[in-house]
C-alpha cells in the first residue's frame, strides 16, 4: 500500500484515487482510533517515509530485520502516535 501511494499519488489520471483510497482506508480509521487527525497524518507520514527511504533511496543507516532498526522504526512511530494534538 505504502509503495502504491509513493509511486502514484502525484500521478494525474490515478492521483484521485490514490489518495481517496488513503484516506478512507487508512487515514480516517486511524484518525478514529487514535482520536486526533494531527496523530494519523504524522503517523502516516512516517511510514510512508520509512517506505520510501527503505525501497527507493537504500540508506546506509536502513537496515532491514536489525534489532537497531527496529528501534528507530518504534521510536519514529511512537513519537508520531503520541504527539500532543
């Protein structure tokens, strides 16, 4: 889903569409569930960075299935999660 959304959201016959799936599907139940739209949007924002630095750029400091990055994945989620909004 994230990759989906990284390729194709700017694109102008599919862009629509991309993002309407995005919202209903993942943003406004997000938002329900953690009771702020500030949260959901940071939330999602973070892992759809964590996609596109992980599948399109190769980072160095991305290591896949490493307990160091797990924890950098935790945190960047959680600090999103618990934004004061």
């Amino acid at each position: 889903m994230m990759r989906m959304i990284a390729m194709n959201a700017h694109d102008d016959d599919v862009g629509d569409l991309v993002r309407a799936a995005q919202a209903e599907q993942l943003q406004q139940p997000l938002a329900t569930l953690l009771g702020s739209s500030e949260r959901a949007a940071l939330f999602m924002a973070a892992a759809l960075g964590l996609s596109v630095a992980e599948k399109s750029l190769h980072l160095e400091g991305i290591t896949v299935a490493s307990p160091h990055y797990e924890s950098q994945v935790r945190h960047l989620l959680e600090t999103a999660l618990t934004y004061p909004a």
